[in-house]
C-alpha cells in the first residue's frame, strides 16, 4: 500500500513487521503436532520472547493510536462503518493477544507441556488467522483514510508522538494538548 503520510507510513511499517513474526510464529506452531510437545531452544524462546514485546506492548499502542488519535477524524469524515468494524477487530484481537503473550511468558519460564502446548497453537492460529484479516482491512481502507483526514502538521506531529513512544500520544484528558488531530 502506498501512503503519503508519515503517520500511515508507520502503521504500514507496523503491519508488515507483524506479518513476519506471524509468519514465524504459524511456522514455529506447524513444526509439531499438537501432541509432540516442542524442545524450547535458543531459536523458540526468542521467538516468544518477540511475541511478547511486539503483540503484548507494540501492538497496543498502534491500536491506541488508531482507537484515539485516527478513528475519530475519519469517522466525522464519514467512514463510521469502517472505524467501528476496525474497532470491533481490536476488541476480538486483544482478548487472544493477552493470552498468547501470557502463554509465551509461561513457556519462556517452565517450557511447554501436554497442557500449554495444545491451548498456544489452538488459539496461536486464531490469533494469526484474526490479525492477519485485520490487516488486511487496515492496508486497504484504513491507511487511504489516514492520508485524506490529516494535514500535514497534524501528521508531523502524530507521527513525532508514536515515534517516541505510548506516552508521548496522552490519555484522554491531554489531547488537547497533545497531537493535534
């Protein structure tokens, strides 16, 4: 997808350095049957570990991101429908991403067993199947949107605010003074 924005250019950024850990993960899940319980090696646990930082943090704050600082212009803009189906992804996703990043914490702490092995792959693979479409929907609705409803100072300065960081976009009660969206 091309875009024209700083600020969709990070998200398209953000969607691709996904889909490879999604990519590595599903590959990572197809090794082994849902009864042969993998051997964590040097190569899985930073896997998981990556799993944990991108879906448990990274992933949050490019949904708060969108959810305060994007939904809300193109929504006014006139694609309501769009902005609530996205909106509706990120409340299925967040439920599966809380428990893989917590089923990735346990196995980088005890490994996996007869137990935690079947539950990380069953819902491991809804998890790539959901943020894979979800994606796929961003790409080619949602990063278009981005470039029509931002000027460019509001994109300097979104763009500036998600590069340093969670913090730097504010809560509710800051966004006047935060970036101008």
């Amino acid at each position: 997808m091309h875009t024209d924005s700083q600020t969709g250019q990070l998200l398209h950024d953000d969607h691709h350095r996904t889909i490879d850990l999604l990519n590595a993960f599903e590959a990572y899940l197809e090794r082994t049957t849902e009864d042969d319980i993998p051997h964590l090696d040097a190569d899985g646990r930073v896997l998981l570990a990556t799993i944990g930082k991108e879906l448990g943090q990274d992933l949050e704050r490019h949904f708060i991101l969108e959810e305060q600082w994007l939904f809300p212009p193109i929504a006014a803009a006139g694609a309501y429908e769009m902005t609530a189906d996205l909106s509706t992804d990120h409340e299925a996703l967040r439920p599966l991403v809380r428990r893989i990043t917590r089923l990735c914490a346990l196995a980088l702490r005890e490994g996996f067993d007869e137990e935690s092995w079947p539950v990380c792959r069953h819902f491991g693979q809804q998890l790539i199947e959901g943020l894979v479409l979800h994606i796929q929907k961003e790409e080619t609705a949602l990063l278009s949107a981005v470039d029509a409803v931002l000027t460019p100072a509001q994109d300097v300065s979104l763009a500036r605010a998600y590069r340093c960081g969670e913090e730097a976009l504010g809560g509710a009660d800051e966004r006047a003074s935060s970036p101008q969206v």
